[in-house]
C-alpha cells in the first residue's frame, strides 16, 4: 500500500524526533564573541542601497568598519538581491555581502508548498553531483553569481590577498552559503575562505551540508534566540543545515553548538521546534548590539 506524501512527510519528522543530534554544546567567550563584531557590521550593511555601499557611506554600518575598500556593488533589491565585494586592510581580507530580505517575505518562501530543493548546475557548480538546495536560493544566487565572482577575481589581485569572507543576514546568509560552493570552484586553490552568517535558513540537503562539513571548515552561522527561520525548511522536507552553528540564548550567552541540526535545548532545533515556538522579533538581532537593517 502506498503512503501519501503527507504521511511520509510526518514519518520523516517522528523519525528525526526519535534519532537526537546532540553533539558538545561550549559557551563562547566574550573575546570571541567581539571577534564576530565586523562581520556583524558587513553583514548589516548589505542592506544598503549599492550606491551607498560603492562609497562606503552607509551609515553606522559602514563606518563600523572604516577602512573598507569597496571594489562593486549591485542589484535592485526586489528581482536582485543587493551586493558588495571589497577589501578590508584589517581583516586582510575580501568581503562578499549579500542582502537578507523582508522576513514577512522570507517565511511564505520556507513554507509554502512552491519551493523544492533541486541539484546544482553542472556548470556553475562542477563536480558536485547530488548537491541540492533550495530552488529559489539558488536561482536568486546565480543572478549576482557572476558579476560576484568577477568582482572578488579584481579585489583578490588589486590588494595581494587570498582571503575571501562571505557574510550575509537571513536570504543573505543562504546566498552567501551557495556562495561558499560557487567561488571555491572559480578561484585559485591557494584562497582560503572564512563564512559568517546571521539568521540563515537551512539552504539544502544532506549531500550539500556534508560538502560544505569537509571543504569549508571555516564556517559559523549565528541565530538569535527563538528565531523561527533557521528551523525552516523542515528538516523532514530533507533539509540540513553544515555545522558551525553558535546560538545565542535568552540570557545572551553564545553557545557553540556541534554537529549538524544539533537537537539540545542550548541550539536553534532544540529551542525552537516548531514555527508556533518561535518569535519573528529574534530574527534581526540584536546579534552582540548589532540589528540588522540599513
């Protein structure tokens, strides 16, 4: 007898409820949690209009990290998200920031029944078979992805780097993280790369997260209490956030939670699971003082 997709849907929820993913869970120290600081602002700042952020003259965002060199920036912020690439001398690093989206925009995008996860264009994304994430995240992506790609191929020779840091907040995050496949795959195998993203949903499958598990190591996505979207898309739709996660708690403590989805009540999937136990209001911060927005 057949089952419908609903009731495999539900089985593969009671399955991942009877299986746990706990791993260590560490409080992060305050040291550590200032080192994030930056990153915070980069992120925030992809919300700026490109005309802004070509300057550098976008505010409190900007002038958070002052030095910066910007090199490009685009997109239209409704068909194309906005983005910026430069240079930051005291990171000794090129940036990649993407743009999050209106979170009562993002929520219908997770969960609705018009989404799907869909494999990797071979093209863009060489050798990586059975690699799959969101239709919509990728198709987003791939919009930016190669005026990005050339943008960090001029910022990487004019300042003498190989460091490459991808940020984003929310649908910037999950674009970032596409990010983190696509431009390894584009640039010299000397550029070492570093992720920090902010209220990310989960972007793709089993095969994506465990791709991203063994080539990026340098990887730490950051939720802020009861936020709703990184428990979204459901893991029984075949969702798996990589590893790296740090989940800030009610008290402000920053956990680091090991593994992949990890279940504890001190991590996202734990402390949150359902939408029904979530708070929109987490999803913008503040991450260490910092709401994102522009």
């Amino acid at each position: 007898m057949m089952l419908s997709v609903l009731s495999l849907g539900f089985l593969s929820f009671t399955s991942a409820a009877v299986l746990p993913r706990q791993g260590p869970v560490t409080a992060v120290s305050s040291a550590q949690i200032n080192t994030f600081t930056p990153y915070t602002s980069f992120a925030s700042a992809a919300y700026c209009d490109p005309s802004k952020t070509i300057n550098w003259s976008c505010g409190a965002n900007c002038n958070a990290n002052p030095g910066f060199i910007p090199v490009a920036s685009g997109g239209d912020g409704a068909v194309t998200q906005f983005w910026y690439v430069g240079f930051d001398p005291a990171l000794n690093t090129v940036v990649v920031g993407h743009q999050g989206t209106d979170l009562a925009k993002l929520v219908p995008e997770l969960t609705d029944d018009d989404f799907f996860l869909t494999p990797l264009d071979q093209t863009m994304f060489p050798g990586t078979s059975g690699l799959e994430v969101h239709n919509g995240f990728v198709a987003t992506q791939a919009r930016s992805a190669p005026a990005v790609l050339a943008a960090t191929q001029k910022a990487l020779s004019a300042h003498g780097t190989n460091s490459v840091t991808l940020v984003g907040h929310s649908l910037g995050a999950a674009i970032s993280l596409i990010d983190a496949v696509y431009l390894p795959l584009h640039l010299p195998s000397t550029t070492t790369f570093k992720f920090v993203g902010y209220g990310m949903p989960r972007v793709g499958n089993q095969a994506f997260a465990s791709y991203l598990d063994e080539h990026f190591p340098d990887l730490t996505h950051i939720n802020n209490k009861e936020d709703v979207v990184p428990i979204l898309p459901g893991k029984f739709l075949g969702f798996v956030h990589p590893q790296g996660e740090i989940h800030i708690n009610d008290f402000g403590v920053w956990d680091a939670c090991a593994g992949e989805d990890n279940d504890s009540k001190l991590c996202s999937t734990g402390d949150v699971p359902t939408i029904f136990e979530g708070n929109t209001s987490d999803h913008d911060g503040p991450y260490n003082g910092i709401t994102m927005g522009c």
